[in-house]
C-alpha cells in the first residue's frame, strides 16, 4: 500500500495527496475507485490552470513524443530479438513462435509504458504557453529583428572561367585577353 501510495503520489497525483491510511483496510475496487477519482479531480484542475485549448495541444505533443519514442525502441527491441531468436531452435523450440509470443509481450509492455508516460507527462509537467506558435497562427513574424532589417542579400555577377570568350566582345578567350596576369 506504501509504494502504490509513493508511485501516485509521484506521478500522477501531488505530493502528498492520497496516503497510505486511505488505502488500507478497503477493497481492490474500492481503492481503484477513490485513486481515479482523485486523478479525475486532479486532471480537471489543470485543465482549468491552463485554458482546455492549450490542454488538448499538450496532450497532442505528449502523446505523439511518447508513441515516436517508445515506437522507435520497440523497433530496435524487435531488430534484437530477431538477431538472436535463431538460438532458440538449440534450445529444442520452434523460433518462429517464440518470436512471435515475444514480440507480442513486447508490445504490450510499449502500449504500457506510452500510458504511464503520458499519464505521468499530463499530470506532472509545467505547460508554457508557446508564443512563437501564436505569433505564426495570427500571421505575425516569428523573428522581428530579420522582417525589420530590409536587407537583402549581395548577388555577384557570373565569374568569367578562362576558356570562355572574353566579355570585352574581341572574339579571343579571356585568358589571351583581358585575363592575361
């Protein structure tokens, strides 16, 4: 009861909010019951400290950085274990179910570890508004300091290679004219 407390406590609701005293003594039901109700209670807090506008964007971001990342390592897990699963057959098992029964697992455990990572990214991190975002959204310039300078680029005319005619227009090749040194 002590670690399911600390874990809740630490990753999804704030420090401190469910103790341990509140769990012991209740059913499994019971207990499932009163933590999602206090991380129900919890997430409508931060969708009213940050607009639900900015919420949903977060949770977008979260969600997509969780399943690229997690996604990525399940695709080097799964390369390894078809590297090595051809030892298995010494072993006096068929490698092709082995492989699938691993990878299966394997992806399971990546489904569960995207949840806890959003759930732990939604409830824990310190959302910012984005102004660089906003500015782009309504048509304004994300640097002002390169739309106010005007400045534009120094365009150099076409060098004269060696061979070429020369431009004085004599007929020779520039090297036997105007670029003789």
């Amino acid at each position: 009861m002590t670690a399911l407390a600390e874990y809740m406590n630490t990753h999804v609701l704030q420090e401190n909010q469910l103790d341990k005293n509140d769990l012991w003594g209740k059913e499994a039901e019971e207990i499932i019951a009163n933590i999602q109700e206090l991380a129900k209670t919890r997430y409508e807090e931060r969708e009213q400290e940050i607009s639900e506008e900015i919420m949903r964007e977060f949770e977008k971001v979260v969600v997509l950085r969780a399943v690229d990342s997690k996604w990525m390592d399940h695709i080097d897990a799964m390369d390894q274990l078809r590297q090595g699963i051809h030892l298995r057959a010494y072993g006096g098992t068929d490698p092709l179910r082995e492989y699938q029964f691993e990878g299966f697992e394997m992806f399971h455990e990546m489904i569960e570890n995207i949840q806890e990572e959003v759930a732990t990214y939604i409830m824990k991190a310190h959302v910012e508004a984005n102004l660089e975002r906003q500015a782009v959204a309504e048509g304004q310039a994300v640097d002002p300091k390169v739309e106010e300078s005007g400045k534009k680029p120094i365009v150099r005319d076409q060098k004269v290679g060696r061979n070429d005619p020369c431009p004085c227009g004599s007929g020779k090749k520039y090297k036997q004219c105007c670029g003789r040194a």
